[in-house]
C-alpha cells in the first residue's frame, strides 16, 4: 500500500488537503492550500512507536514530516482520526507498514520532550519545568509575543483592536476589577516578563510586587522597569510565590499561573494567597481551563510533554468551589475564550513573520514545537475544547462586608 494514499483513506474523501510521500505516492485534493509531506519513513517509525497524536507530533518536530502551509488551516482541516473507526483490513495493512518502519528505522523522542524528575509541583521541579517553557529566550517571546511581553489572553474590546492595544485592555480591565488606586500595594504571582506589575506602578501608582520562577523573565522585567523609571514603585523577583515573606497586600493578581499549580495543590495555593491578602482586599485569578469537570485532567498530552510540563487544566466550577471553600467570596466570573484565540492568532502572525530569525534562535525543532502550539491551541478556544476564566474574589470582613459596590464599575 502507497503512504500518501492509505493516509487519503484513513482521512477520507472531503479532507481539503493533499498528500505527498517519500515513496512517490500523491493523494488528496490537488493544489490545496495545505499539503502534508511524509519526507521520511522516520515519520512512520515515530508513528507506530506512539500510535496517537504523540507519534504525529514527533514526525513533525524532527522535520520527518512536514506541514505545507498554514498550520492553523491543516489542524482545523484534517479530523480526528479514532482506531476503531477505521475498517479492520485497512487497520491489518497499516498495521504491517508501521511495523515494518518501526523495525527497520528505529527512532527516539526528541529533545524537547521534557520529562521531569523528583515529587510533583514541588519547588524544585516546578522550578524546572517553568525554566524549560519560559527560559527559551527572551528575543524569541519579543517576536512573538511583541513589545507588550504578555504571555496571556488579550481583551479584544472591538473588532479592529491590534493586540498590543488588547494587551493594554487585558491589564487594566484587571486593575479595574481590582480597584486599584495610588497608595496600594499590589502581589501579581506568576508575572512573567512583569506586564501587570509595569501596568500597576505606571497608570495606577501602585506599589507592586511581582514573583517568577524564570530567571529570564525577571532579569527581562527589571530591565524594563528601570526603563520605565518605575524602580521606586515596582519589583519583579525571581522567586517561587509560596516563598514570599510580604503579607497584608490590598490586592493579588495571578495571570496564568494556576495552570502550573496542579489540582492536588489548588486549595493551599489559595489559602496562601488568602493569607496574603488584607481584609477587604481582592484577588483576581485568570487563567485556562478545561469546559468542565467531568474528566480527570490531561497530564501526558503533547502540551504537557513539549510545552508545559506538569500543568494541568481543571474546570472552572472546581476553581470558583475552591476559592468559595478558602474563604473569598466570589463577585465576578467571565469567559474570555474568544478574546484568547484571537490572541493565539495574533501570536502565530508573529512567529510566521520572524520564522527564520526564531529557527535561528531556538533552533528547528523548538521552533517546529511552538508553531504547532500555538496553532492548537487557537483551534482549542474555537471549539471550545478550552476556555479562559477571569475570577474576582473579595476577602469579606467578619461580618461580610466586601466593600464591593452595588453593580460592576469595570
């Protein structure tokens, strides 16, 4: 059986892609604006030593097989392909062929797979799996993220936003959400490059702390905020957030980071953000999330392999139960799952524009990694296999006062 037509089979007859292989086969639609190209019989051996979507992502990252086109386009074109779907004498010949390229070419994962050593979401791991995502290179997240270094969803508030000015939302929406005000002092977790942190001491005049375990990160964000002549009003640590000394902050802003924190941790990470937190103060949680808690989360996914190691995806109600259980009062809960594919399409424009520039940075295969990412994950927030939660909590007094006004004024 010839490669490019049993992959035509396996996908069907309205797959509007053309496939090529190194065998000299072509099936598909002619001149389509995706081609898949198996370059290899490694593309195989890869396959059949993880027969899923692991085994794909292998082939593609050591260049084994290759996407032609638009990457975005081939992951919402192609469909997910089940075992048990296929019929059992095209399984029996595919079976031969995989095995017999498994046999003759024997392969291994490469590189960038990261598999982590010692307890999970301890401080010493965790500072090891952040380092392996965020430490990359700080000129590679300038390309691709752009001047605003945000590493998370964008608020889009019109259609025509670019996502500079949406990052700029995004940052003061949480401000706003946060009534934040001169004189107040602000713990952002997880700050990455320092964009709230920045955001905070600048339009707010607040006093802000910001925490990360990337030593890129916080040497990036100390440069820029002695930049901005912000050092009398805003720092950024390289620093794991459980060992912060500060207490009695009036507002805590975690971006992104509870995705890194693990469900067995979520209820001391927000009992030690509660106790960080004055009486009356708020905390704004904001981070991804599966659509629901009907399913245990994913932890040997190709993102948890390649991009973030140890993170996992929890449902939105376990995270708002959560918070209710720790003691914060719930006020404010919004989806923003549209505002961040239109982020991850903003991203991936960037890559593609400084393609050559990131090969040369990071290398092909790291390169390979984050183009199929980002792509997969803008097809995630479109079909709703992901969603982004903005969380506002409020530490009531003893008697329940929140100090929260009647109707949202963000």
């Amino acid at each position: 059986m010839r490669i490019a037509e049993a992959i035509y089979e396996v996908t069907g007859p309205d797959v509007p892609v053309e496939f090529v292989a190194y065998d000299g086969s072509r099936a598909g639609t002619p001149d389509a604006d995706v081609r898949v190209d198996v370059r290899s019989p490694l593309a195989l051996s890869h396959i059949a030593s993880s027969p899923n979507s692991l085994g794909l992502v292998r082939a593609y990252v050591t260049g084994a097989l290759e996407i032609v086109g638009d990457m975005y386009t081939a992951l919402s074109s192609i469909p997910e392909i089940r075992l048990r779907e296929i019929p059992a004498s095209l399984r029996v010949k595919l079976a031969a062929k995989l095995a017999s390229a498994r046999l003759l070419w024997p392969t291994r994962p490469p590189a960038q797979e990261k598999r982590l050593a010692g307890e999970r979401h301890s401080m010493m791991r965790d500072a090891e799996a952040i380092s392996h995502h965020y430490d990359v290179s700080n000129k590679f997240y300038e390309w691709v993220l752009g001047p605003s270094m945000a590493y998370t969803c964008a608020v889009y508030e019109h259609e025509n936003a670019t996502l500079e000015e949406a990052q700029f939302a995004k940052h003061d929406l949480v401000a706003r959400k946060l009534a934040l005000r001169p004189g107040m002092r602000l713990l952002d977790v997880g700050c990455g490059w320092g964009g709230m942190v920045i955001h905070a001491a600048k339009h707010y005049g607040v006093q802000a702390l910001g925490v990360t375990l990337s030593a890129n990160q916080a040497e990036w964000a100390q440069k820029r905020i002695a930049q901005e002549g912000l050092t009398d009003l805003a720092e950024v640590r390289h620093l794991d957030y459980r060992a912060v000394q500060e207490t009695d902050f009036d507002a805590i802003s975690s971006i992104g980071l509870t995705e890194h924190i693990g469900e067995a941790n979520l209820a001391s990470y927000f009992e030690l953000l509660y106790s960080k937190l004055r009486t009356g103060g708020r905390i704004l949680n904001h981070c991804i999330t599966r659509p629901d808690n009907l399913r245990d989360a994913q932890t040997r996914s190709f993102i948890n392999r390649y991009v973030f190691p140890d993170g996992e995806l929890l449902g939105p109600g376990r995270i708002l139960s959560q918070m209710h259980d720790t003691g914060f009062e719930v006020r404010h809960e919004e989806n923003l799952r549209e505002h961040y594919s239109r982020t991850l399409a903003g991203w991936c424009a960037n890559l593609e524009e400084h393609w050559t520039e990131a090969v040369e940075e990071v290398g092909p295969h790291t390169a390979r990694v984050w183009r199929l990412y980002l792509a997969g994950s803008r097809l995630g927030f479109v079909r709703n296999w992901i969603q982004l939660h903005q969380v506002l909590g409020v530490k009531t007094d003893s008697n329940g006062y929140s100090g929260m006004p009647l109707r949202p004024d963000w």
